[in-house]
C-alpha cells in the first residue's frame, strides 16, 4: 500500500508544476487511473455517443486514444473526453459529472499519462482509488494542508466486521446492503469481495448476478469527491451502486429500508450545531454520531442488521443513554467491539473507538462487550501497525451466527452483561469496564500527549452538550 502511495505522491510533482494544487490533486489523477483501469479490464469507451449543444457526437474516450495524442491536442481530446463521459446515462453520467480538466500544459498531462501507463494497477493487491485518496490527503496533511476532514476506516477493521456480519445477498430477492457515510466505498467494495471470495470466485446464477451488480450496494455521501470515487471503486468490480449525494442525517429520509448496514459515520462535530427535524428521531440532539445511530434504526428492515463505528463519547456523552435505550427497546444490541488505541492512525492517533453491533426487531436482553484495547500497544503506522490479528480472537468469540446468536462463553476480554446492569448504568456502556489499565499504574507507559488531548476535548465537549441541555431546559421553563 505504501508502495503505491509513494508512487501516486511522486506523480503529484508533475500536477504541482502545471499549477495543480492539493484540493485537486486526486480528483484529476483519479479520472485518468480510471480510464487505464477500465481499459485493463476491457470496459469498452472507445465510441461514447452524446450530445453537445444540440448536436450529436461521438468521443473516443478509450485509454489508447488519449495515449496515442500528443501536443495540444492532448489537452482538447482530454476536455472532450471528461465532457462526453459526464453526459452518458447510467454510473458512467454519475462519475464523471461536473469532472473539468484543470491542466493547462501538455506536456504535464502528457508526463502523467505516460507515468500512469507504465503500470497495470488492476493487478496490484490493493483498492487504487481509495488509496490514492486515503494515502495523499494523508500526505497533504504532513505538508500543512489539511485535507477535508475525513477519517477512513481501516480495511482490516472493515474486513473483520464484514466477516462477522456476513452480508449475503443470495439469502432473498430484495435483499441490500447499505453505508450511509460511505466515503470512497470501503464497506460496499469489502462486501462484495466477501461474496466473491464465499461463492469461489463469483459463481452465480444469472439472475443472481443481475440483481447483486445492479440492485443491491448503496449509499450514500457528503462529500463530492468521495462519492465519485466510491462509484468508481464499484463501477470497476462491475457493480453499479446506488449511491446519494447528499446530508444523510439532515435530510428527510426517503422510505427505503435495508437489510444490513455497515458504516462508520464522521467523527467530530463538524457541521453538527443544531439538531435536524426528523420526525423519525426520537431524541433530539446535536451530537452527529448519536443522529447517525439514530438513522441507521430507521434505515434497518425488521430483522436487519447493523454494524456501526462509534466514538467512546457516543457511549457516555449526555444523551447517549437516551439514543442506547431506544436502541435497546428496539433493536438486539448483542455485541460491543471496543478498538485499540489508535485505530485510526494516522488521521486522528488519540480517537478511541467502538464497534456496536445490532439486529432490529427485538429488544435487548443481553450486551457481550469485547475489549481489544485495555493493555493492547497502542497502533502506529510503522511499529504496530493494525493487522487481521487484532480482531481474530474477537472474531472467535463473536461466532458463526451474524446476528450475534452463536453459543458464547465469557473470557478474560469478553464479558456479557444484563439489560438489567445496562439500565442500571444509565445505557451509557462506557461503564463497563472490567480489565486492570496497567498503564494508568505504569508512569513510564502513560498514553500519548495527543491521545490524552483527544479524552480532555472528548470531555469538555461532552460537559458543553450538558449545559447546552441545560439551558435548553430552562428556555422550555423547566422542561427537558
């Protein structure tokens, strides 16, 4: 992964000297990455048919045309092939929507075309796209440009819970999958390679195979360019999502339910100063994570199920035990995940995190809590890196059964406890801790000055929802 990062990064050299800065940076490299993929796959775009003020033409929009043009023409072929791309019906329309060449020098595309030629990157064992996003806004961030943001899920951790919830779509005629915060499509792509990797390759009855490639991912995002990429990164495993564009939580929702839903909605309060008005949210609140489980229980079908990442302060911020105990009411809340340290390195190093586990329909009688934290090294990027062997045992004790029904023991990291202690804690499950933090006995082991900012602001943040409740209350005249 590193790898191709590095070589991703090495082409931004060409981009800066055509005056290309970061913010543009993955989107122009993503449109032409695509077009070689799509030309190693044998996806033909050679004679694309659209219309043009009023007039009909036809682009070749194939890799080996834009390779074999040269001088000016380099750069017109090039705005005429984005151009006829955007206007095609279908992912192909969505995908290239709105895309604009922003060079303006020949010879850098020229340099970049050939640069990127130069490889066969379908062949490479890692998701291109999501990691030229994922991997340069990592290095536009060490240069001092912060990128947008975003915090992407580690593709282990995604594998690992995908594992567990077995997103099968062979088990009915309607069923889908969904990631309402989907970002570039990690969960989506990881899915549909699980049901790739379960039926040997992706051995399918006809029928099937329409339904899956057509009927069954979606999503959706924010975030433009996330999107876009996200469309692609399936659009190039043959699948052809349905992925929104738009603000999931303040938006009404649209009536459509799913029966699985993996995501990890965006840390941090960022655009989360007002509760949304939906009427299917029974809490109301600002915290963005809290709206976020909160829609997930309305997306779910009866006996669907979810998988959701969640900050530490969604399980004992203010109204946290409010949103747990109607999820509780609601849904089967059977498993909780609690990450190591430093899961998300090297976006956010202090973020402490949770994976809640749940299945709609029943109400909670027993919460298995899994702790992969307490006494676990903290995860770095080059010494510990987070690997499949961090969630093995967890997989282990999670069982067979996705909805969280296999037979289960106690052990030294798993524990379970009853909706009576849940209540009893005020449904914030932060409470339940159970293992010794021998660094909190070992001064030389204590945590990292920006993971002890990250609990001191996750804190104060949490004081601040409380008296903003507080106040809320007394504008009401008492009433909360």
């Amino acid at each position: 992964m590193s790898d191709v990062v590095q070589k991703l990064w090495g082409f931004c050299h060409t981009l800066r000297h055509d005056g290309i800065g970061y913010t543009d940076y993955v989107e122009q490299l993503t449109y032409l990455l695509f077009l070689k993929m799509a030309d190693e796959k044998a996806l033909d775009l050679s004679k694309l048919g659209f219309e043009d003020d009023r007039k009909k033409r036809t682009v070749d929009c194939s890799w080996p045309a834009l390779l074999a043009r040269t001088g000016t023409d380099i750069i017109d072929g090039y705005v005429d092939i984005l151009r006829a791309l955007g206007k095609q019906p279908g992912i192909l329309g969505d995908i290239f929507a709105g895309s604009q060449s922003r060079f303006t020098k020949p010879v850098s595309l020229k340099t970049l075309i050939n640069q990127i030629d130069q490889t066969e990157w379908t062949a490479l064992n890692v998701d291109v796209k999501a990691d030229a996003y994922e991997g340069l806004l990592e290095k536009a961030a060490s240069e001092g440009k912060k990128g947008a943001g975003q915090m992407f899920t580690p593709r282990v951790l995604i594998q690992s819970i995908v594992r567990c919830m077995q997103p099968d779509p062979r088990v009915h005629k309607e069923f889908t999958i969904c990631d309402p915060a989907c970002g570039t499509g990690g969960f989506l792509v990881v899915a549909y390679e699980w049901l790739v990797k379960e039926t040997k390759g992706g051995a399918l009855d006809r029928d099937i195979v329409k339904r899956v490639r057509g009927k069954t991912y979606y999503g959706q995002d924010i975030d433009r360019t996330p999107r876009r990429l996200a469309l692609m990164n399936l659009f190039l495993h043959q699948i052809e999502p349905h992925i929104k564009l738009g603000d999931t939580i303040y938006e009404p929702f649209d009536g459509q339910c799913h029966d699985v839903i993996l995501t990890n909605p965006p840390f941090g309060t960022r655009g989360a100063n007002q509760a949304p008005e939906r009427e299917d949210f029974t809490v109301s609140t600002s915290n963005k994570q809290l709206n976020f489980l909160q829609h997930v229980m309305t997306l779910l079908k009866p006996g669907g199920r979810a998988a959701v990442v969640l900050p530490d302060n969604c399980l004992f911020a203010d109204q946290a035990g409010e949103v747990f105990k109607l999820l509780t009411e609601d849904c089967t809340l059977h498993t909780v995940l609690r990450l190591p340290r430093g899961t998300f390195t090297p976006y956010s190093t202090g973020v402490k995190a949770n994976v809640v586990f749940f299945t709609k329909g029943y109400p909670t009688e027993t919460v298995w809590i899994y702790d992969a934290r307490t006494n676990v090294p903290g995860i770095t990027k080059k010494d510990r890196p987070l690997t499949a062997e961090h969630f093995a045992e967890f997989e282990k004790c999670y069982g067979a059964d996705p909805n969280g029904r296999a037979k289960r023991k106690e052990s030294e990291r798993f524990h379970k406890y009853s909706i009576t202690e849940v209540k009893a804690k005020d449904f914030k499950l932060d409470g339940f801790k159970w293992l010794k933090d021998d660094d909190i006995e070992d001064s030389d082991e204590l945590p990292e000055p920006e993971e002890l900012a990250t609990d001191a602001i996750a804190a104060l943040e949490g004081a601040v929802e409380e008296l903003n409740a507080v106040l809320a209350a007394l504008e009401n005249g008492g009433r909360k």
